[in-house]
C-alpha cells in the first residue's frame, strides 16, 4: 500500500499547504514507510508514502516530475507495477 494527499490553495506561495501536505503525508506513514517526497506548484501541493514491495531501489518512486510544453508536470504511479 502506498498514500498520496493533495491540496489545492488560493493563495500562491506560501509554506502552510506544504506544512500541512507533509503532516498529512506523515499521517499515512504506515501505509508506506520506505519513501517519502512532496511536489509544489503555485496552487497545488502532493505529498506521498511508498511502500517498497517488487522493486526495494529508489528507481520505483511514486511520483516522477516532467516537462510538458515547458510546464511541470507530476505524475503519481505506483512504482512497483
């Protein structure tokens, strides 16, 4: 078992939704004890636990940052699939 959480905020550029994405992360640490990250854009904040079950290397994280059209994009998968 793995865990994501998100949030969406009005206000742009500030540490509380990234505190509060973490705390909530931390909340679900035992659905996921091997790994950890946390993504920020302006609006939106994900934070996610993994659970290492196939692939134990840091090759199979859960969430994977990309660039599409020069934007930032985060995708959230399970990374043992």
């Amino acid at each position: 078992m793995c865990g994501i959480v998100g949030i969406v905020s009005p206000a742009p550029d500030t540490s509380e939704p990234e505190t509060i994405a973490a705390r909530m992360a931390e909340v679900l640490k035992h659905r996921g004890p091997d790994a950890q990250g946390l993504s920020r854009s302006a609006h939106v904040v994900l934070a996610h636990r993994r659970l290492a079950v196939v692939d134990l290397t840091d090759a199979a994280t859960s969430a994977v940052m990309v660039k599409l059209n020069e934007q930032a994009r985060v995708i959230g998968c399970p990374g043992d699939s």
